[in-house]
C-alpha cells in the first residue's frame, strides 16, 4: 500500500534541505548539523553529576532550545532515512551489497567519532559550512567530491561496470 516506484527526487531534496538551511540560519541563527546532534543526546549524561565533573566540555550541549533543534533536526533525518527506504522497498543492508547491520552500525560509530574529531560531519562541511562560505569546508567539499569521482572512475575501469549496478 505505502510503495513508490522511484526513488525520490534528489533535486527537490536538495532545494528542501536548502530552505531548512535558510530557516534555521534566519529563525535561530543555527547551521543544520546531524554529528552536532549525537553529542546532545551523549551530553545529557552530563546532567548526572558524576559525569558532568567528567566531562565538562559537553555541559554546553546539555540544555537549550539550540540543542533541542539539533537533536530533533537528526532524529528527523533517521526518520526521513526509514521512510525514504520503506516506500521504495530499498534495502541496502543484505548480503548482495556486503553489508550487515552489525558493520553497518560500527561503520557508522566510526565515522561519528571521525566526524565528531574533525568539528563536523561531511553533510555539514558541505552544506553548512559552504552556505557560510568557510574556505575549510569548501576545501573539504571540493575534496569529498573529487574523491568521489577518482573512485567511481577506478570502479569503473577495474570493474568494466560504468553502469554501477552492483552497488
């Protein structure tokens, strides 16, 4: 009953994501960020006071109508992430593409924690930091890009597949 046929559109995706941008920049003077999300639901630890003595850095993240947008900004994320799958009927967590939950979880917490080393994930150098005009995450960007690219043209040459099917 709740199936689409076709993935959904990544150009009114990206005009969607741009004008949540612009809404938080003007509205709450917030850049969009998921990692940033991820240390306020860790930070609320910090409200026991055995870890806020532990971990004074993350008291900032604990409380605040900021935090509260950032964390609701992600778990939104997760949310459009699940329906997005469900109603395309696009699993990509089996055995064709190589990848189980367990890897993909502890994929994922590591590119948290590199995100979270970095001072932001790569959706958030791309979107926020460029939509500042940061030459960091221009940089970053260009590089993310061109990294990209280089792969899926050595994918392609080793592979002989320029369709990347079996992805």
């Amino acid at each position: 009953g709740f199936q689409i046929s076709s993935a959904w559109s990544p150009a009114l995706c990206g005009v969607g994501i741009g004008l949540l941008q612009l809404f938080f920049m003007i509205s709450f003077k917030k850049s969009l960020g998921i990692s940033t999300g991820f240390t306020v639901i860790v930070a609320q630890a910090c409200r026991v006071q055995f870890f806020k003595k532990l971990i004074p850095s993350l008291e900032s993240f604990t409380y605040g109508i900021q935090n509260s947008l950032t964390l609701l900004f992600a778990l939104a994320a997760i949310a459009g992430s699940f329906i997005s799958t469900v109603s395309t009927n696009q699993f990509p967590l089996n055995e064709k593409y190589g990848a189980n939950v367990w890897s993909s979880f502890f994929g994922g917490f590591l590119l948290l924690v590199g995100a979270r080393c970095a001072g932001g994930c790569t959706s958030g150098q791309g979107i926020s930091g460029v939509s500042h005009l940061l030459i960091g995450s221009l940089i970053a960007t260009a590089a993310m890009f061109g990294g990209g690219i280089v792969f899926a043209i050595g994918y392609g040459l080793i592979t002989n597949d320029w369709h990347f099917h079996d992805l």
